[in-house]
C-alpha cells in the first residue's frame, strides 16, 4: 500500500553530505526514487497535488531537497512518473487484437479489472484529483487511452445504446475498483468481471 511505502523513512541527512550518501542510506529492499514516489503519492492523495511542495516530500523522507532533485528535476516529473505506467499499460491493452467472442472479452476485461486494481492508488488520484486529471502531460494522453479503451470495446460503428452501455460499465469498475481499494482484491476482481460481462456480453 502506497501508506507503507510513504512511511519508510532515512535518518535526516547532514547538510554536507552529498546525493551519493543520500542514497547510500535506503533500505536495500526500496530505492530512493520509489521511497520519492510512493510518499508523493501518499502525499498527493491525502491535501491534492497543487498543494504539495516538493520540500514536503523531502522533509516527510528526511532527504535534501537537492537529494530529491536528483531523481526528479520537479513536480512535473513526479506526476508523470506515477500516472504514466498505467496509462501505458491501458494503452497496450487497447491495441491487443480486437474482441471476436465472448471468450475474447473476458480475457480483455479480466486483464483491464487487474490492471486497475493493481494500480489502484493511482487510478483513485486521477480520478479524485483535478490538478492531476487536468495536467499538461496527463490530460491529453489520458483522454486517448479512453477513447482507446472505448473504441477496442465497441468498435468503430457503435450505435449510442452501445456507446452508453461501454460507458456504464467502465466507469462503474473505475468506481468500484476506487470505493473498495483496501477490500479483499480477488472478492472485487470476480464482481467486477462478472457484472462487466453480463453487460458487454453478446
């Protein structure tokens, strides 16, 4: 969970020393740059991304600023960071072969539920938090990937009752992979999948 990853700290670093002994000092399970990520997520989560400062994040990892900068040369690269691996993978499983069968479709469904639960700490960021959504390097890409996901759903020649019924159904596993993130993973993935195929199903 993105609360255990934020909370692993280093002993403060002296003013003296240098990036290298900076990272010298992580634990050897967890890399600096993903003790970055993980409090930045925590922290974008909990007060918005528009209102955490980059000294937040340091001062939370009892890193430098300039220890920080190391791996991310501003916010910016922060949010993207975290948001674009799962914008690729939505975008790799848009452009697999299209759904022939029913058969089809759930292997599509199942890997799309899977996606989002295993990353659902950043799927609730983009979808509570309008500075991320509303991002220069999120914005455009993340509006694709949808049209993407859509298009690879329904095809190109969809009538509006299709295009509705693909909209009910992603929009309501975003929510409920969201609203039941800390619940039991397989319990949400087989409601999920079921109810999904029961909609989309021909």
């Amino acid at each position: 969970m993105v609360g255990s990853t934020g909370e692993a700290t280093a002993p403060p670093i002296g003013k003296g020393q240098s990036v290298q002994d900076e990272d010298a000092l992580q634990p050897a399970a967890t890399s600096r740059r993903e003790q970055i990520l993980g409090c930045a997520l925590e922290l974008f989560r909990k007060q918005g991304y528009d209102r955490t400062s980059l000294r937040e994040i340091s001062e939370r990892l009892g890193i430098s600023k300039s220890g920080l900068y190391h791996h991310f040369e501003a916010k910016d690269d922060l949010v993207s960071s975290l948001v674009d691996p799962l914008l690729d993978r939505i975008h790799e499983i848009s452009v697999t072969p299209r759904l022939g069968t029913n058969e089809d479709l759930r292997a599509f469904l199942a890997t799309y539920i899977d996606t989002f639960i295993a990353n659902r700490e950043v799927l609730s960021l983009l979808a509570n938090d309008v500075g991320v959504r509303n991002h220069p390097r999120v914005r455009e890409r993340l509006a694709s990937v949808n049209d993407e996901i859509y298009l690879h759903i329904i095809g190109p020649d969809a009538d509006l009752a299709a295009r509705v019924q693909a909209s009910q159904v992603l929009i309501g596993l975003q929510g409920a992979v969201i609203r039941y993130a800390t619940a039991d993973p397989e319990v949400v993935r087989q409601v999920c999948l079921r109810t999904a195929l029961a909609a989309l199903s021909t």
